[in-house]
C-alpha cells in the first residue's frame, strides 16, 4: 500500500464535500436567480524588462430575478 499524498483528501471527506454540495443547493433561496446572459474576455500580451505579461479583462453581464417582486 502506498502512502498517501498529503494533500489528497480522504473519501469520507469527499463524500462529506459532496452531501454538503447537494444540501446546499436543496435548501438554498431560491426567490432570486442570475442568469449569465454574456461574458466577455479581453486578452493581451505584452513583453517588459521582466518577462511576458498577460493582461486580462472580464466583464460579465447577468440579469437578476427576483421573484418575490413579480408575483
């Protein structure tokens, strides 16, 4: 058997991340959602005195819904 990394996680601690995922999506409020409607990313690469450098810009667009307030 080999020893384990110490970063890996244990299976019940994998199972205990997983029931805790779908708990939350049970009980969450659902009076509200988002919805992405656009995500837009700008890329760029340019070189300085200490290497290349990425420059990136993301911009996201959501409409929100809140359901109490539509009836």
């Amino acid at each position: 058997m080999t020893k384990p990394d110490k970063n890996s996680k244990s299976i019940a601690r994998s199972l205990g991340e997983f029931v805790g995922h779908l708990w939350f999506s049970v009980t969450r409020d659902v009076t509200s959602e988002k919805h992405e409607v656009r995500r837009t990313i700008e890329e760029e690469e340019r070189d300085t005195s200490v290497g290349k450098v990425t420059l990136r810009r993301t911009t996201i667009d959501e409409v929100e819904i809140d359901r109490e307030r539509l009836g």
